[in-house]
C-alpha cells in the first residue's frame, strides 16, 4: 500500500512539468502581456518596452521558463508580476478560502443529493422519482452566475438573512461567526449545482444494486428496508458515488470561480482568473500547479476508498 | 494628462457586468424602490445649508479589483492606486469639484522659468509623513530618485518604467533649501504641472524609502495623506484609519473600509442590502434606477469616449468619408438611451474641460443625408464593408456604443464589423497604431491639460512614441502644435490650440462621439464627495449625517 501511494505520488511529478509547459505556452501563446496590463492603455510602446526590460520578460522563452522550473523544484514558485508578493503567499492566503466553500458546498451537496438519489431509486417510476429527477435536472442545469444572483437577491437583499458577498463584514471584527454567514450562500449555490448529477448518480447506481441477487437475499432473510438500502446496497452503489465526488471535488477545488466571482468570496479559482487577464505567469502556473496537485490528491484518496468499500480490491 | 485606467480586474468586471447586470437588472427590478427623483451631485459641491458635518463613523466601500501588497506611488494597478491615493499627496491634484485644473497640495506655491525648463516649487511647511518624519526638499528629491536614478541604492527599476509617463521628460530635481526644490527638464515641457497631479508623482516616506530594499519599500505605504493603511487582509478587507496629524485638518471619518473583488452585481447587492455607503461608479441604468433612494454623484475630470479613425486606411484616408461618418452618429440618442441624459455630444477631440475650450465649436450634427451625400461624392454610394477594433472588456460601454454606431452606419449604407477582443490583446494590439484591417480603433481621453491635442495628434506622437494611433498627420495641425508647446503665454497658446482644434474637426481623424464624467451612486448619510486625481474620490472632508 505504501508503495503504492509513493509511486502515485512520484508519477504526478511528470504531469505537473508537463501542465506547468503547457500553461507557459498557452499564457505565452495569448496576445497581450503583463507589462501591457500593467501600464494601462495610455502607455506607449516604448514605456511598455522599459517595463518588459525591467520585468525580465524580454529574456528568451526557454530561458524565462528554465529560471522559473529551477526555482518552482526548489517549491518557490516566484513573485506576482502584478501584486509584487510571492505565489506561495497569494495561495496560501486564498486557501483556507477555497477550502472552506469546497468542503461547505460538497456537504451541501451530499446531505441534499444522496437522500433524493436514493428515494427516487426506491420509488423508481413513482411521481416522486420523476419530480426529484425534473428538480434534480433543473439544478444540474442552472448556471451557477444566475443561482448566486438569485440567492444574493432573495435572501440578502429582500430578506436580509445573509450578507450579500465577500468573505466578512466591513463593519465587524473578524470572527468565525462573521465568516460562517458569509459562507451559506456561496456555498449553498455551488453545492445546489452539484446536487442534481450526484442525485442522478445515486439513483441509478442504487437501481443497478437493488435488482442484484444478494439483495434479494437480504430482503428475503427479513432486514429492514432501512438496513437493507443503508447498510447493503448504498455501500455497494458508492464507488461510482464516491468517484463522481472525487472527481467534483477537484473541479470545485480550483473551478470555482463564477461561485467566487459573484459572491466576491477571494479563492483560488478568482486569483488564476486574475492572473489570467493581467498575464501574471507566475500565478496562473503556481494556481494551476496547485489545482492540478489538488486532483492527484483527491484521485488518489477516492482510488484508497474504493479499497474500504469493496474489500475485493486490493492495491499491491 | 488623465486616463481613465482599466487594468486588470475592470476586465473581470466587465465580463461579469455584461450577464451578471443584465440578469439583476431584470430580477430586481420589483424589488427595488422607486422613490423621489434627486438630482446628480457634484463631487466637491458644499453640503446642504444647515448640514453641520460630524465627526466619526466608517465609510463602508467597494474596491474593484484585490490589491496586492505593494501600495506605493510605483504602481499602476487600479485597486492598490486607489487605497494609494488616500495615504500618498503630491506637490499639486486636480479641483476638488471639476476633477480637472491644478490646486496646490504639498506644494504652496510654484513658478517655471520663462525658458519653461526649470519648475521652482515652494513646500508646504509643517507637513509630517504618517510615521513622523517631516516632508521637506529631500523627500521629494529622495523619491524621484527612487523612480529615476539607476545610480542611486534606493533606485526601483519598476518604478522608473511605471513613472515613465509623468517623467519622461524630467533631468533631475534640484535642492535649492529645506523647502524649495526645482524640477529640471530636459525640454521645455508646459504641462509637467498637470502631470504631477498622477499617482506616480506622489510621495512616500523617506525613512521608508532609506529601511527596505526598493521593492519591499512599497509593502510599508507611508505618506502624508490623510488616511493611514492599518490593516490589509488579503481578499478580504483594507482598512484605512484617520490621520489625526493631517496638515489640511483630520477627516471627519474615523476609517475607509475596502471589501475587495466585488463585481459590479453584487456591489449594487451590497449596496441596497446597507452593507456598502457607496459605490465609485455604476452602470447608467442601475443610477437611473435607483436614482431616488441613493444620490448620483459625478466626480473626476471629463473623458472623450474616442474613436481613433484609421487614416491610413483605404477608406477613411478620405477627409470626405471621415466626416460622413462624424455626420452620421446620431449622439444626441445615444446621451438619452445609452448614457441616461448623464453626457453630452461631443463636438471635437478636447472636452468642455480643456482650458482652450472653443464653445463657438460646432462639430458634426446629425445629418445622414450629408453623410450620404459625402459618401457619394467620395465612391461609397452604393455602400461598403469595413472592419474595426474594439474591446469585448475594458472600456466602458463598449459594447452599447459599439452596437450604436455600427446602427447609425448601416443608415447611411456602411456594413460595419468589429474584432472585438479581450482587453489586454485589444491594447497590446492597438497600441502599435491601427493597421489597414481596421478602421477605427477605441478608447477614452480626458483633456483638461493644453498640450492634449499635441499629445493625441501630433506627428511626432505616432506609435511608437505617442498614442496618435489613428496615424493623423495635418502639416498645418502640427506647425500650431508646436508653436503651442513654444509659447509661454498661457492666453496666446490658448488662440494657438483653437485654431489648431478648428482643422483637426474639419480634417475628423476621429469620430467625437460623447463626453462623460464618472458617476457614482452614494447613500443619503453621505456628504461631501470630492475629486482626486484618478481611480477615486478624495474623502478627507467627507463626513455621515446621523
């Protein structure tokens, strides 16, 4: 087992050099560059010339890219062009940011779409399955902009139950309070479109189960209906569960942005959309570096689960 | 000079402003108040008549964009320019009320040299930086080092490129005694003044300056404003405090509070919702909205929202077809339907604002029938189509105008199509000068400085040296121009530009669209707005009605 994670672990290496060329090209490849979006637009050629000179980006591209691996191996991933701190800081401080609506958003999820999957699957064919799957597709459907504006306008500016963005109030100290009603409706509105395919999910993968012979099995020795779905066919039907939250979880993890945008909640996804339209190099690679390490991490602990759910797999 | 700069984050913004606007627009329009119809108030106006200003409260605002941690005069990013501007003065800033002209701030006084070479400044006395050290000749020297001299240990390498607009054309700075110093040029430079209004030409601590290395120096923002930075979270919150020690009197507020990247939606959210007291700029239709529970505010100089003609391009290389195309805009439509009556037709390059205002200007009225009939006259009567460049992001209301010009062309038989591309392309392309694909590129100018249309449309400023990108080139035009830069009488210059300005309109080497000022909308409690330089308002006098 522990090889096996070391292995894992050492293969993402190859990956990460290659998405870190990959997004040096791409960012390279788009027209405009840092010192252009930093001067502004009444900047002439030659100013922007001086500050490309003093920003070190007239050196060749694979010089630039050289100095910059060398670095990013020794985990010093370099400075903003544009806010002049290191990457690592500008992560970190984002962080706990992005975690926290993650984790917020995919509890939502999962205490919404795991009981409405499999209800619908118990009453497959039923009115209520058929409502759940119409409400399911609705939310899985909504774009994410239009639901935090919905949200924003219901519950902050007609009701005035929460605030209506940012990560804590002007006009209060910080406190974990402070941030907690900041973080229901960012989170709310990132796990309602995540709810609609785990529930679609968990309905058909607990559809497949309940028809198998040991559950019948099960029904006929006299369990519960409750101990039947719980403890028998939910666990059978969560490794495809389990792999569509692995996998969502990464996406939210760094993909998060319109959510962040809207609701002006300052994660990661935000900073590499930042550093996108000022070409900032250096964030865009550290935030997506970050991201990308935050998928292998997520893959590799679904794949570890599927070994706690189903004892038949074994990782050598 | 003055440019409503964009950045970064506007880019973002905008994107979001285009669905994200749209979308609120229609959601809450039941649920927004209709209210009393208030006028638009003029940043820098006096309070009401018995309003007797308060001390204390937080001014609770929006910051477009998240600022990074450098915050000094060698940045160009809009939100660190704007929490900058609270803590950084200069020798001189703009009115408090127009946006536009030159008051003296830590310069008392100042004199140039018949020569126009040499500008003699005398300080203000009694002036301390928030940290205590007193603001004299060395300061001023010390910073202009900073940005400008490769030799000097403090020399910021950055800065000197950020700088480069303001002093391009500046030798040195002389120390003539503890409170008088003198700007050295390398040419005659008539407008250095307005210059020095900008945020790089603002001055920050000595004793900073001497501790850290030039570019840690910025994450200590150390000024003589009348706000000090106490806190900086991150993506979270910025708080500046009162400077009680402020030598034009403490401000009545007790602290600014910045929430960082808000998009335009949800700032107008946090705004109805109470948890902002104002917002710097909104979209016309959410201030024609709401124009009755919040209060329109106009600040900062006026702009020229610029279309810069392509007059090497085949089709408006023709003076004839340039002016159909200035005859063709239907301006007056576009200040009612897209502006909300909030601007005015232009009627040439400069703005009401520019010193040398011609008001007998008549520019181009609306007549499509002219337009046509010039059109003809120089080949296109049976119609044509033409191409130009414009930003998807950006600029502001680049898509609205955009849309309305290409309608008011197809009237008169021009089959127009944009490029349209992201913010960063679109300059790094048009700043080049526009090329034969296109026939006009956009942008948007204030001119409340003489030499603005020298600077826009003289030869010598084509790229790369200039911003002429349209590449217009009138003999005539550019002998005036000079003569202009040469003459230190301000009223001789004054004749000099005007007659220039009357060619340039008669040549339309752009489309004069419409001048604007920003607009902000403010809560009812707050009074006293003024005008600063650029990116924000100055809120040293502003004060909360209980």
């Amino acid at each position: 087992m522990r090889r096996y994670v070391a292995v894992r672990i050492l293969s993402t290496l190859p990956v990460l050099v290659g998405i870190s060329v990959l997004v040096f090209a791409l960012v390279k490849a788009v027209p405009g560059d840092p010192a252009s979006a930093l001067l502004g637009p009444e900047a002439t050629p030659q100013d922007v010339a001086m500050l490309r000179d003093a920003l070190g980006l007239e050196k060749p591209l694979p010089m630039q890219y050289a100095l910059w691996l060398k670095k990013a191996l020794a985990a010093d991933l370099g400075r903003s062009i544009q806010k002049r701190v290191p990457v690592t800081d500008l992560l970190f401080s984002r962080l706990r940011n992005t975690v926290m609506l993650t984790v917020t958003a995919m509890a939502f999820a999962l205490a919404l779409g795991l009981p409405a999957g499999v209800l619908a699957a118990r009453r497959a064919g039923s009115a209520l399955d058929r409502a759940t799957m119409v409400v399911a597709l609705f939310g899985n459907s909504m774009p994410v902009f239009w639901l935090g504006i919905l949200l924003i306008l219901v519950f902050s500016v007609h009701l005035g139950w929460f605030p209506t963005g940012g990560t804590a109030s002007l006009r209060e100290g910080p406190s974990f309070g402070n941030t907690l009603r900041h973080l229901i409706l960012p989170s709310l509105a990132l796990g309602l479109v995540t709810v609609g395919g785990l529930a679609r999910l968990t309905r058909s993968a607990m559809l497949e189960i309940v028809g198998q012979d040991y559950i019948r099995t099960a029904r006929a020795k006299g369990l519960s209906q409750y101990r039947t779905i719980w403890y028998h066919a939910l666990k059978n039907a969560a490794v495809p569960i389990v792999t569509i939250v692995g996998a969502q979880f990464g996406f939210l993890l760094g993909g998060a942005v319109l959510t962040e945008t809207v609701f002006g909640w300052t994660g990661i996804g935000l900073l590499i959309y930042e550093g996108i339209a000022t070409r900032d190099l250096p964030v865009v690679l550290g935030g997506v570096l970050f991201v990308a390490l935050a998928f292998v991490i997520v893959n590799l602990v679904t794949d570890l689960m599927y070994g706690y759910l189903d004892p038949r797999i074994r990782y050598g | 000079m003055d440019f409503y700069d964009c950045g970064d984050v506007l880019t973002r913004r905008q994107a979001l402003h285009r669905f994200g606007l749209a979308a609120f627009g229609t959601l809450a329009a039941p649920l927004l108040t209709a209210g009393r119809d208030a006028s638009v108030v003029l940043a820098g106006a006096p309070p009401t008549p018995g309003g007797t200003p308060v001390r204390g409260g937080t001014l609770a605002l929006s910051l477009d964009g998240i600022p990074g941690a450098n915050i000094s005069p060698a940045t160009s990013g809009v939100a660190e320019i704007v929490l900058g501007m609270h803590v950084y003065e200069g020798l001189v800033a703009p009115d408090p009320v127009t946006g536009a002209g030159v008051r003296p701030v830590l310069a008392e006084s100042w004199q140039v040299s018949p020569d126009g070479r040499v500008y003699t400044f005398r300080l203000r006395r009694g002036v301390t930086f928030h940290d205590s050290t007193p603001f004299t000749a060395e300061a001023v020297e010390l910073n202009f080092r900073r940005l400008r001299d490769p030799n000097s240990r403090f020399f910021f390498k950055i800065g000197e490129a950020v700088s480069n607009i303001v002093f391009r054309l500046t030798d040195r700075v002389e120390v003539a005694d503890d409170y008088t110093v003198r700007y050295h040029m390398r040419e005659r430079d008539p407008d250095f003044i307005y210059l020095l209004r900008r945020p790089q030409a603002l001055f920050m601590s000595p004793t900073v300056i001497k501790q850290f290395t030039p570019d840690e120096a910025g994450k200590h923002p150390v000024g003589t404003g009348p706000f000090r930075l106490t806190e900086q979270q991150e993506g979270t919150r910025y708080t500046l405090e009162r400077f009680s020690g402020y030598w034009d009197g403490a401000p009545y507020l007790e602290r600014l509070v910045y929430r960082p990247g808000l998009d335009p939606t949800a700032s107008v959210a946090a705004l109805l919702a109470g948890e902002l007291d104002l917002l710097t700029e909104a979209s016309y239709d959410t201030i024609d909205r709401l124009k009755g529970r919040f209060v329109p505010f106009e600040w900062g100089p006026e702009f020229h929202w610029t279309v810069t003609l392509n007059t090497r391009h085949p089709f408006t290389r023709d003076v004839r077809v340039r002016q159909a195309l200035n005859y063709a805009l239907n301006r007056e439509a576009w200040v009612q339907g897209i502006f909300k009556g909030f601007a005015k037709p232009a009627r040439g390059p400069a703005t009401t604002g520019y010193p040398a205002w011609n008001p007998g200007l008549r520019g181009y009225p609306y007549d499509p029938d002219r337009a046509k009939a010039l059109l003809a006259a120089a080949g296109y009567e049976s119609g044509v189509r033409v191409k130009a460049m414009i930003p998807t992001t950006g600029v502001p209301l680049a898509q609205e105008i955009g849309q309305s010009i290409q309608a008011d062309l197809r009237k008169v038989g021009i089959d127009l199509r944009y490029d349209a591309l992201e913010f960063n392309a679109y300059f790094s392309r048009f700043r080049q000068g526009l090329t034969e694909e296109h026939i006009f590129g956009v942008s948007w100018w204030a001119s409340d400085f003489l030499a603005f249309l020298e600077q826009q449309l003289s030869q010598s400023r084509w790229p790369p040296n200039g911003v002429n990108r349209g590449w217009y080139h009138n003999a005539e035009a550019d002998r005036l121009l000079t003569a202009g830069r040469e003459e230190s009488n301000d009223e001789k210059r004054k004749a000099i530009y005007q007659r220039a300005e009357r060619i340039i309109v008669n040549d339309a080497p752009w489309l004069f669209t419409v001048y604007f000022r920003r607009i902000g909308l403010k809560s009812q409690k707050v009074q006293s707005i003024r005008s600063y330089a650029s990116q924000t308002p100055d809120y040293s006098k502003t004060w909360l009605k209980r």
